[in-house]
C-alpha cells in the first residue's frame, strides 16, 4: 500500500558567513585512509589495498585511494611493474614508505588531498611530488613534519562572504603566482568553502571565472 509521508524542507544556510579560500592545487585527487584494526588483529603486512603498521599493543592500516578506486599497496599477485602501473602516479608507493608516519600524524579518517609535482599536470617546476591535504582548518594546526612531502594547500583567505572579495584575490594569485611554490606563475586557481553550507567552490584558469572579469585579467 503506498503512503504519504512527511519530508521537511532542509535547513537554509545563511549566506552572509565565513569563506575559506584556499589554493587550487593542479595534481590528481588521493586520499590517506587510515582505520585501526579490531582488537586483537595480528600484523597481516601487504594485502591488496592495505598496509599493516604495528603499534605499541595494537595494529592500524593505512591505504591509499584515487578519486575513483583504491589503489594496491603491494606487488601480491603482480610483478613490481604491473603494480606501479596500477599505481596513481607513486601515490600508494608514498603512503606504503611513510605509512607508520602517517599513522602517528593524521589519525585514522579518511584524508583528502592534492598529489603534485613532478610529472603531475603541470609539474610546479618540482623534481618531487608532494601531498598537500584540502582541510586547512583541520590539518593547518598540526605538525606535519613527520612525513616528507606532507602540507596543506595553501590559506589566502578567512572572513566574511564575498564574491567580489574572492575574484580579488584570484586576481592577486594569477598575477603573483602560487603560494604552494613560489615563484611559478601558471597556478591554476582558487578553492572558496562556505562555512556555513559546508560546500566548496572553485575559480580556475579554465574559464570557471566570470568572462568580462577573465578579460579584464587579460587586457
């Protein structure tokens, strides 16, 4: 028998809140996930999409994801090649060599972030990669400095909602470069997280910015 039944509307955010802006990174999208093992789990080393690290009385895995799939931490199965094929661009590869490190910093979540640098988009001038993690209110505080090539994206901006306000300081990032590595001058663009909504925004060179702003930028 069908039924009606009751759906509220959901709550409207307000608009006139706090914005993040944040660097946009030009790399390819990967995740750090880390769980802690039931109670009791031995030290199982590589399987296909996790890596084992050992605590003191406890065990904790750490994987590694793409935007679209896991990524395996191990040959198991695959000759070395074939793996790194399966690899995104020496991702799993970091997260396996600094696993215990990652562990001991970030926590068991799941932690998003921009793979740069060499080889990746448009390189930054780097001869190495590096992961640098979205949230910047969450991982800004800690010390990082545990795992090489761990960062943040970098933090141009906090305060009030402001379109106007976030097209400036676009502007500004084009015309000086990026913060991420100074002195390259093809940074790709901005990231604006609305605090109150909880959604995350981007302007990039690709054109996402308003035209007649875009050919102001050019003229």
């Amino acid at each position: 028998m069908n039924e009606i039944k009751f759906q509220a509307w959901p709550k409207t955010p307000r608009l006139n809140k706090d914005m993040i802006i944040t660097e946009k990174i030009d790399g390819t999208n990967a995740c750090v996930v880390i769980r802690k093992a039931p109670e009791g789990s031995p030290y199982i080393g590589e399987i296909e999409c996790l890596a084992g690290y050992s605590g003191i009385g406890e065990v904790w895995f750490a994987g590694a994801q793409s935007r679209n799939r896991l990524l395996p931490m191990g040959p198991k199965g695959m000759d070395d090649t074939e793996w790194r094929k399966r690899d995104n661009a020496g991702f799993a590869q970091w997260v396996r060599d600094n696993a215990s490190a990652l562990v001991v910093t970030l926590g068991e979540g799941y932690h998003y972030g921009e793979w740069y640098g060499a080889k990746i988009a448009r390189k930054y001038g780097l001869d190495h990669r590096r992961f640098a993690l979205f949230n910047v209110g969450r991982y800004g505080p800690m010390d990082l400095s545990l795992v090489p090539g761990l960062e943040t994206v970098p933090q141009l901006y906090q305060g009030p909602f402001d379109t106007g306000d976030a097209m400036d300081i676009y502007h500004e990032l084009m015309e000086t470069g990026s913060r991420a590595v100074p002195g390259f001058m093809r940074p790709e663009g901005i990231v604006v997280y609305h605090t109150a909504s909880r959604q995350v925004y981007k302007v990039t060179d690709a054109g996402d910015a308003p035209k007649w702003q875009l050919k102001a930028v050019a003229a």
